[in-house]
C-alpha cells in the first residue's frame, strides 16, 4: 500500500507539488462517485482526500453540506464506505485520506474503525470535530492499526500549538487557508503565504493547504509558498452539484479543471 | 484550555481546531471574571433592576387542588423577556463587554434566548445576530417580531429539519468565520466547554433563591423540583441549589413528542445514546451508525437531540431522574395552569407541568414539588389555539 512519505518524497524529487481532490463518498450517488474518483486520478490526483458524509457537518460550507444530503440520500453508510475505498484502491494504489466527523468513528468503535478503514486502503482518518486536546482517543488505535495520523492547523492557531500538532502529526498537516467553513472562494487568503512559511520552520512534517482553493492561480500561489500538497474540495464538489443532469459534462469538467489544476503545481 | 470541562466522562470540547482559540479566550475571560468584584456588582445590579431578580416563589393552590399535592411554582416567567434565558444573557452579554467584544451572535429555538440575547445586545449597543431554524421562525413568529424590534437580525436556517440543531450548526459556522470580533451567547448549558459550565454558574441563581424561599416561606426543603430539559439550563440552575440535599428528587422532563414509541420526540436523556454532537460527548438521539435523528415536539424550545454533559452525569449516577411528557400531556398542563390560576406557562414549562399532572393520586397531599416555571406562554398562544382550538 502506498504511503504519504513515498508520495511526498517522489514528488520533491519532480520539484512538484501534491494535487488532494477532495470528494464526498458516494455523492451523487455510489456508481457515479466512482466513476468521479478514477476520473480525478486519472486527471492527476496524487492523494485523495473523502468525506463520510455526517447529519451535522459543523465545518462544512453550504457546497459540502448538500453533497453530505445527495450522497445520504442515495443511501451512503459506512459498510458502502468500505466498499468504494476497496473500489478505488483495485484501479490504483493511491494513499486515500478520509475526513469525517467523530460521531461516526465513535458509534462505529474506534478501534474496529481504524482496523476496518485500513484494511480497506485508508491511510490516515482526520477528525474535523476532534482537536489536538482530545487525539488521544485516536491516536494510539490509529497508529496501532498503521494509520497515518492528519491534524489541523489554522491561521488563528499559535506557534507552540503548531508545535504540539506537528509531533502527534505523522501524514501531512491540513493547513486551513482562512477562518472560516469549507466552500470555494474568489481570493485566495492572504495569510496563507505566512503560514506556510511559519509552519516550515516548525516542522518537517508534509504541509497540505485547503479551505477556500478554488482556482489554478489559487493552487500555484500556495505551491509556491512552499506547500507540499494543495487540496481543492468545494470547488469540485460544486461541479458534480452544477452538472447533476448531464453525468459525461460533470466528469469532463471535473477533469478539465484538474488537469489545469495539475499543470499550475 | 486550562480546563478539561468534563462531567464524569460527558462533555470536552469537540470542535474543529479554528475554534480552539476562541474557547481559550472564553474560558480565560470567564474565570477572570465571574468573580471579580466589579463585574458582580454590575451583574447583580442589572439583575436586580433590569431582569427583576429576585422571582417569586408562588404557591399554586388551585393547581395543587388539582393533582392532590402542594405545588410552588418558581417564577422565571414573570423576568424581562418572559424567561429565565436573561439570566444567562445578562451573564454572558456583560463578560463580553469586559472582553471589549462588540458583535454577538446566538441560535435560538423557542426565540427566547435569541430574544434574551437581541434585549442585552440593545442594552449593550452590540451588533445581534440570531440564528433561528426556518421552522422555527414560522411557530415562534412572535418572538423572531421582538427580536428584530430590539435591532437584531434574524437569519433563517433551512438545513436538517430548521430547528435548534440545524441553528447551532449555522451559529458555529458563523462563528468560524468571525472568531476574531465575535461572542457567540450560548444559550444552554450543553455544546462546547467551557459553556456548559459558564451557562449553569448564571443560572444557578434559580435554585439558590428556590431553595432560601423555601426554607423562609415553608419552613422545609421540598419533596420534589421539577424542570424541563432541553439543552438543559433551567433544570441545571435550579437542581443546582438542592443537589446537596439527598432528600429532594430531582426530576427533570423532556419533550415526549407524539409518543416515544413513534419515534417522534426528543426525550434525549430518556431514549437516547452516548456521541458526540456540537462540541459535547453527551447522550443523542441517533440512528445505529451515529447520524443524528430529526426530532418533533410541539414545544421549539426542547427540540433538540443532545442535552448538556451534566445531566448526562445525573443520569447516570441516579442523583436526579428523567422521564418525557408527550405533546397532548403538555398542551393539557398548559390548559389546566391557566384555567386554575390564570398563568400562561410556556409550552416548554408546560412539560414539567405535565409530570405533576402525571402523579395525580401517587403522592400525598402534604408532600410538595417545586416547578421551575422557566417562561411564558405568550409566545405559544397560537400553537395552542391550532392543536386545542377554543371554537366559538
């Protein structure tokens, strides 16, 4: 199973910069995200970042919460969840990330999460609503079944909490670009440049940035700033939302932007 | 954050890292405040002039007649703005004044936290923005009118099933984006540390007043006190003041809906399954793999599916009970109070009504209950007048 530091350091060695879609599991519905994921690596992807969709998605934007309701409605659940990540991972040996709510890995037993979810091929499980404080919980189930762990840092974030967060980091640090939910926005933040920079300093852990990258010029400010990944979630998640009629037009403007995406890093 | 803010195993502080920050700041303001000498000076004078602390301990002697034993009613109705939210609102809304914050935000379900909260950001000269379910805008229309009154904006939630929930996830969000200029004035004493414990510490002035009225009006602690519980914050504050006295049953009453059995309620406590929802591991109402279930009650100020960490804990230790009280046995307790003594209890009040009612004939009539009638039933007149309608 590909690794997040085979990744990393193949990519250093190419002077380029990870592309992360990010995708709600199953949204629109099972077959089509499928068939949305393997166009996204073939469009380049060099690590996928996938949400379980969750009732009450508190850091999500309005573009992932009604991805969360598609993907719930057409009858997403975790046993489905396994199944498409096992789906993914038979088309390519791709290091898969998932980014969910903590409700969901509770009610599911932790321990038997992470075994199961890695098994399948998932090689790290962020927690939006779990903090550093509290990744205790997590963090020796997750190392113990062979996940990465993948924690936040975020403009408001001070340097020794940054410091605290890169060491319980083992995958790559999700840096949030602004304060704020998920969702596409037209400027990029101006803070992000410093952030990446100040957490460059800090550690060596793998930076990935996302939150609000919703253009190619986005995806090179941030490449250039130093960051190792760039994910790029809402943005895409609202092409599937735009072209839910025509499933052909969805996944050829899902790669069109990923490739230009893809030449800007 | 200095502290864990946990209940037994209930509670933490389960919120994306953004928010972090903010918390610590909440929390340092918090206990560098709450007993500083000015700030209570100022607290107490407020509550005293403005909310009209302290209230009344009223003996509801028709109503007893009623259900064969004596029953004393707390009255937070009778405080400015119709319910005990003003407590906590004048608590919250002044340390965020002493932490020169100048924009508040809070949800609301009922409209009378966010009614609490659009009257302090009027005093205060603070920006106010409620969040409120769509759903619930439509039944609580009265409040959403004074809301916008006092000068706050009200913004309509559509998400989940436009309720309390649905309004917490879009106030969070809010505050995500706004952490730097903004106090978000929680409402209940549930959701992230440190709220659930700056929530109860404002209104833990419901049951040391009951429990001194006691004492000087009855000459004895009583049987029972009863409240009902949504996120929690009247039950919290009045069972507070009797919690070191093992001879009072604490009872508190959720939102039994159409029947527990229909699936269709939000007794919490009652049905529900330990998770984690809005920052707090506390008892949920879920579906098997942790989705949080929609809930129905006729009272918008309890429908919601968590509930504060520390009734979790009171749960489990036995130290108080909960039972829930259906839509029809609140609507007939909201009936009955206003006949016999010619107070509207709000539809929220009226479930801890409903209990009383429920122990008609099982308690003697020497035996006394205090009820922490936490609000008004103004708000609710139209409610009732579709479900119960007078004719003609």
């Amino acid at each position: 199973m590909k690794t997040y530091k085979q990744v990393f350091s193949e990519l250093k060695g190419q002077n380029r910069t990870a592309l992360i879609p990010f995708f709600v599991i199953g949204d629109p519905d099972f077959d089509t995200s499928v068939r949305i994921v393997k166009t996204a690596i073939d469009a380049g992807a060099d690590i996928l970042e996938l949400g379980i969709p969750f009732s009450d998605p508190i850091a999500d934007g309005p573009t992932i919460q009604k991805a969360d309701i598609r993907a719930m409605k057409s009858g997403m659940n975790l046993g489905k969840a396994l199944e498409f990540i096992r789906k993914v991972k038979d088309y390519k040996d791709i290091p898969i990330g998932l980014l969910m709510y903590y409700n969901l890995v509770y009610q599911y037993g932790i321990e038997k999460f992470f075994n199961d979810f890695h098994k399948a091929g998932v090689n790290s499980v962020l927690v939006a609503d779990l903090s550093i404080d509290d990744a205790d919980e997590i963090v020796g189930p997750a190392a113990s079944a062979g996940l990465d762990t993948v924690f936040m840092v975020t403009p408001v974030t001070k340097p020794e909490r940054m410091k605290l967060i890169a060491s319980k980091t083992t995958g790559f640090i999700y840096t949030v670009s602004l304060l704020g939910v998920t969702g596409s926005r037209e400027n990029l933040s101006g803070t992000i440049e410093g952030l990446v920079g100040k957490l460059k300093e800090l550690t060596n852990v793998p930076v990935c940035v996302g939150f609000g990258i919703s253009k190619p010029e986005h995806a090179a400010t941030v490449a250039q700033a130093g960051a190792d990944g760039v994910i790029i979630g809402s943005k895409i998640v609202g092409l599937i939302e735009d072209n839910l009629n025509d499933r052909e037009k969805m996944l050829a403007k899902i790669s069109t932007f990923l490739g230009e995406v893809k030449s800007a890093i | 954050m200095k502290y864990k803010g946990r209940f037994g195993d209930y509670g933490g502080f389960y919120v994306p890292e953004v928010l972090i920050p903010v918390l610590e700041e909440l929390e340092e303001a918090f206990y560098r405040f709450y007993k500083d000498q000015q700030y209570v000076a100022e607290l107490s004078q407020l509550s005293r002039e403005y909310a009209g602390r302290p209230s009344p301990l009223y003996y509801a002697k028709r109503f007893s007649e009623h259900v064969g034993f004596k029953v004393y009613l707390k009255r937070e109705d009778l405080l400015h703005g119709g319910a005990h939210k003003v407590n906590n609102t004048l608590g919250q809304g002044l340390l965020a004044k002493y932490m020169g914050k100048t924009k508040l935000i809070a949800e609301t379900g009922a409209g009378q936290h966010g009614l609490a909260t659009a009257m302090i950001g009027a005093l205060f000269g603070m920006e106010t923005k409620i969040f409120m379910g769509v759903i619930d805008i439509e039944r609580q229309s009265v409040n959403v009118h004074k809301m916008k009154l006092c000068g706050a904006e009200v913004i309509g939630v559509e998400g989940g099933t436009g309720t309390l929930k649905d309004a917490i996830n879009d106030a969070l969000r809010y505050w995500t984006a706004h952490v730097t200029d903004t106090f978000y004035l929680f409402g209940s004493a549930c959701g992230p540390h440190p709220y659930p414990t700056i929530v109860k510490h404002f209104q833990t002035c419901i049951g040391k007043e009951a429990r001194q009225q006691c004492l000087e009006q009855l000459g004895r602690l009583p049987d029972m006190v009863v409240a009902c519980v949504g996120g929690g914050s009247n039950a919290i504050g009045i069972f507070s003041g009797f919690i070191d006295d093992k001879d009072v049953r604490l009872i508190g009453v959720e939102a039994g809906g159409r029947s527990l059995s229909s699936g269709r309620h939000a007794a919490t406590l009652v049905a529900g399954r330990v998770g984690i929802l809005h920052g707090a591991k506390v008892y949920l109402l879920q579906d098997e793999e942790g989705q949080i279930h929609d809930t129905e009650s006729v009272s918008a100020g309890l429908d919601y599916p968590a509930v504060g960490p520390e009734h979790c804990l009171l749960k489990d230790t036995g130290r108080a009970e909960y039972v829930a009280a259906e839509d029809d046995e609140a609507l007939d307790a909201f009936g009955l109070l206003t006949k016999s003594e010619g107070i509207l209890p709000a539809l929220e009040s009226s479930h801890a009504l409903a209990y009383l009612v429920s122990q008609k004939g099982k308690l003697d009539s020497e035996q006394i209950a205090v009820v922490n009638l936490s609000g008004r039933g103004d708000k609710d007149v139209s409610i009732v007048e579709k479900r119960r309608p007078l004719g003609n």
